[in-house]
C-alpha cells in the first residue's frame, strides 16, 4: 500500500483548495455583511443574530472554480418572524435593505429563496432568510411560491463537523477531491448531496485504519459508497438530518451517471493505492490528471515552508510546548475513551439568545466574541486531569507575536475571546495515572474585518 500523502497534500494546496486569499476575501465580505444588515440596514431591528454560513462555506468544502466559473459562499441571515408578513417578502425585504447601501446597490439579484449579491470578482454570496417561528422549527421561504420550507442547515453541519472528526479531518478533504472529479466529468450532482452522501458512509468503530491519511480515507469512501449505491436502480434516501430526502434533488439520469462514476472511481483507487510505490503515481494520475504528483520533493518543501513560515499553520509555533517533551506526560491515545470538545460563542453584538455552538456555522466566528470550550460525553472515569493547548495562526498572529501553543492545566471548561482574524484552534487531552488517554480539537476560524 503507498499512500502518497506528499503527493496528496501538494495536490490539494496547489490544485484544489480554494487559495488563502479568496478565502480571506470572502470572510472579510461575509463579515462586512453581518455588520451592516444588523446596524446599519434598514431590517437591522428584524435581524434576530449573526449570519450562520451554510453549505460548502459552513463545511469547508469550497474548491477553485474550474473553467471561468465563480466560486460562492451560501449563508442564512435569521431574522425574527413577522405575524403580518408572508414568505415571499422576507427576500424581498432583505433585497430592498440591501440595495438602500451604497456597497450593494446594483450587485443584487432576487431568487427564488435568496438574494444573491454579485461582487466584481469571481465569486458572490448568496443570503438566504432563516426564521425560526413559533413552533420552534427553522424555516426559509420561497418567494414564488410563498411558503415556509422547514430547514435546519445547522444540524447538517454539525453532522458533517463531528463525521469529519472521526476521519481525523480527512472527510473534508476527500470531499474536495471529489467535487474536483466531478467537476471535470458530466456528472450533475449538487454538492449537498454529494457530500451528504459521503458524510453517510463514515463509521466510528474501534481499530479502524480506514482513516489514517487521505488516500486511505478516500478509497474507503468511495468504496463504500459504490458498495451502497451500486445494486441500486434509484438514488437512496439520503437524510438532511430533519428527516428529509436530499436525493431529491438528484435526477434519475443523474443517479445513474453517479453510479457508474463511483463504480469506475472506486476500482481505480483501490488500484492506485494497493499500486507499488514505482506504479503508484502514474495510477492516481489516471484519476486526477497530470497535474497529480508533478511537484518535487524540494518544491513541495519549499512550499510547505513558506507557507508556515508566514502563518505557522502546518508547522509549530516558536516556543510551542509539547505534552510529552515539555510536561513529561506519556501520549496513549485510546480508542475506549473519547470526549468531544465543544466550542460556543456569544450571541450577537445585541447579546440576545444563548452562546451557540461553533461548530453548527463550520467553526466561523466574528471578531469581538466570548468564547467557551467545554469537555462533553467523556467516556472517562473520574479522576483525571485536564490539559489545554490555545494555537493561533496566522498573518496577524504573528504580527502581534501571539501564536501561542502553552499547554495548561485547568478544569472541564475553558473560556477565550476572538480577538484577531486567523485559522485557530484548541486542543484538550484527559490524562489519567499521568498518561494522556484521549484528546480532540476545536477549530476557530475568526473572520477578519473589511
């Protein structure tokens, strides 16, 4: 088995990821946007808390645009519901607020469930209204039909978040891998679906190898997606997880096609990655491209180096502790004891509503936030002690020489802030008769200002 994952990690930095700088464009306009519809528009009364990114946005998901086509960041805005209002003027509403602006004036295109503002770049942003009415379900509306469509993109996200955690982060990765097939192919399959699809065949059992790196996590999805859809003649019931069927919104055409695709997929990836370390190469290249495995091993490095030379996200920080060198605690990661380490932030500037979880908006935080980190479902037995490690990253991080990386001792819940833009995180271990049992992490990615 040659798992390839130089080659894999080059291939998706330099091919597949959405770059750094149109991400940090497309934070710094989500962020601008939640600031002016909730201060400065004229439904600001009626905006009930933050913008909640949705979708590939929420999921980190978002690849390069392929062939001159935009890339684009899908969020609800929630706003309180109006007993004298119907579905349809909800966007006609947030439409009007927004062209009253001088930044939006003329950019803006009313849907069908969203209004859709256009930026002069390659991208655009599409805010959907969300309202959660008085029956405690979250809705959006259609605006030509004028009806509520009962929705809860956050539950799906939460979904994805702790699916992706059980693949050690590679489901996130794998699903950009295969958004890039697909969109060099004539599949026709939406990302929702295709994700969800692939989010359903993740399994947390004990002992598992399935998930040890890219390619292994990879040939395991897509094996087990063909081993599920392949005796099929229609699509499965895929869930949004409020009991509806995603596959929808798939044609029957279009199941087919994705059925011979992932047939075709999957045996060639198997091959590739049981391939000889000689062969290897050349046989993911008959699922990629060319462009797979074409940087050298002094290029790859270069990279690498620049990168984290710059914003110290792949490599760690100066002065950055470790568990064992710097605290002489044994790390014995076990698959018997787990935790899940949750991450909420503070309501809204109006500091309305309860903290909300990260990870139900892909971990995306406003600057100016109270933030808590709390140890849940601990499958631990008391007594045991806590440790805690704070990571920034980032171009700010380093300008103001806080990337921090100490590692702490402390109790069941840890309180921060979101002070400056970046991709950080924070990490927890349980040690128990002074060896390290388990651990897990929460990303925070803190939105820079425009």
């Amino acid at each position: 088995m040659t798992e390839r994952i130089r080659e894999f990690n080059a291939f998706l930095r330099d091919h597949v990821n959405l770059n750094q700088s149109r991400v940090s464009t497309l934070q710094a306009r989500v962020s601008s946007l939640d600031t002016f519809l909730s201060e400065d528009s004229s439904i600001g009364q009626l905006v009930a808390d933050d913008i909640i990114p949705q979708g590939s946005f929420a999921h980190k998901t978002i690849i390069r645009p392929f062939a001159g086509n935009d890339f684009d960041a899908d969020v609800l805005l929630p706003m309180e519901e109006q007993d004298d209002w119907q579905p349809k003027k909800y966007t006609v509403e947030l439409q009007k607020a927004l062209e009253a602006s001088s930044r939006y004036c003329g950019k803006t295109v009313l849907g069908k469930r969203c209004v859709t503002i256009n930026y002069a770049d390659d991208f655009h942003i599409d805010v959907v209204p969300f309202v959660r009415r008085a029956d405690g379900e979250t809705y959006i509306t259609h605006r030509i039909d004028n009806e509520w469509i009962r929705q809860n993109p956050v539950a799906l996200t939460e979904w994805i978040e702790d699916s992706s955690r059980t693949t050690n982060g590679h489901l996130i990765r794998v699903i950009r891998l295969i958004k890039y097939l697909r969109d060099r192919s004539s599949l026709n399959v939406a990302s929702v679906v295709l994700t969800a699809m692939l989010t359903e065949r993740v399994h947390s059992f004990a002992g598992t190898d399935d998930y040890q790196n890219v390619s292994s996590t990879l040939v395991s999805l897509v094996e087990g997606l063909n081993e599920h859809i392949g005796s099929c003649t229609t699509a499965p019931w895929v869930d949004d997880r409020i009991g509806q069927n995603l596959a929808d919104r798939l044609s029957h055409t279009g199941f087919l096609n994705l059925k011979s695709q992932v047939k075709t997929w999957a045996r060639k990836m198997r091959a590739a990655l049981d391939a000889p370390a000689n062969e290897s190469v050349e046989k993911w290249r008959e699922i990629f491209g060319d462009k797979f495995g074409t940087a050298t091993t002094a290029e790859v490095a270069l990279s690498a180096s620049a990168d984290s030379a710059e914003t110290f996200k792949y490599r760690p920080a100066p002065n950055e502790q470790d568990l064992e060198r710097d605290h002489h605690i044994p790390v014995r990661i076990s698959s018997q004891h787990r935790f899940r380490l949750v991450g909420r932030m503070s309501a809204t500037r109006k500091r309305v509503g309860r903290f909300r979880p990260l990870s139900g908006g892909g971990d995306h935080v406003p600057i100016g936030r109270s933030l808590t980190f709390t140890i849940e479902d601990c499958t631990v037995e008391q007594p045991y002690d806590i440790y805690w490690k704070v990571r920034n990253s980032g171009v700010e991080a380093v300008k103001r020489n806080s990337l921090r990386g100490e590692i702490r001792k402390g109790g069941p819940v840890n309180t921060e802030s979101s002070n400056f833009a970046g991709n950080h995180w924070v990490q927890a271990w349980i040690v128990k008769n002074g060896v390290a049992i388990a651990t897990d992490v929460q990303e925070v990615t803190i939105m820079p200002r425009w």
